[in-house]
C-alpha cells in the first residue's frame, strides 16, 4: 500500500488467547518510524470499543471496528462448519451400528454422494 511519507498513522492489533482478548493503539510517523513495535495488553470489550470510537469517523474499508464484525462473522461460521462435521460423523457412526449387515458401504450423504 502506497502511504504518504511524514503523515502520521495508527497502528492497531487486537489479538485472542482462548478467549482473553489482547489489543493496542500505537501512533506513529509514516517514513520516520522504520519500525512500529506493538505490545498487546489484555483488556475487555468495552476497552476496545472505546479505544476504537475515535476511528469511527474513518471511511467502512479503513474501519477496524467493521474488520472485526467480519471475522466475528467468520469465526462463527467456522464453529457452524466444524458442528456440522461433528454431527456428520455422528450420523455415520450410528449408520454403522443400525446397518452392521452393510459393513462399510456407506450412505450417500455421508460422504459427499460417492459410493
């Protein structure tokens, strides 16, 4: 990305452990700092939002608060897949106990349509 030297910036990582969340705000110059060092500390929802309200009046593609509801978004259709497949192997696994006479020939559904 192209960045106008000697214009100040901000730079901002919010990171998770589990489920603690980590985050910091660090202002610096553009072609002056050759090296921005971020240091997240541990925090709570209402710190970030608070630390990100000055940027609310950025435009929606250099919004972190929108970057974040994405991969909120994202995060949670990856638990939605991984419960699916769960339950996929669940139905499989009881497929096989309701039907030993077939062995492994398994139905269609539980792998994609191939027989």
């Amino acid at each position: 990305m192209n960045m106008p030297k000697n214009k100040p910036a901000v730079a901002i990582a919010v990171a998770y452990k589990g489920d603690q969340l980590f985050f910091t705000v660090k202002d610096f110059m553009l072609g002056t700092d050759s090296k921005v060092v971020l240091k997240p500390e541990s925090g709570k929802m209402t710190a970030l939002k608070a630390a990100l309200r000055p940027y609310d009046k950025y435009l929606p593609e250099n919004r972190i608060d929108q970057d974040l509801y994405n991969l909120e978004k994202l995060y949670k259709q990856e638990l939605k897949g991984k419960k699916l497949i769960k339950e996929n192997e669940l139905m499989l696994k009881l497929w096989y106990v309701a039907y030993p006479c077939c062995g492994r020939d398994r139905p269609a559904a539980a792998h994609g349509g191939e027989q």
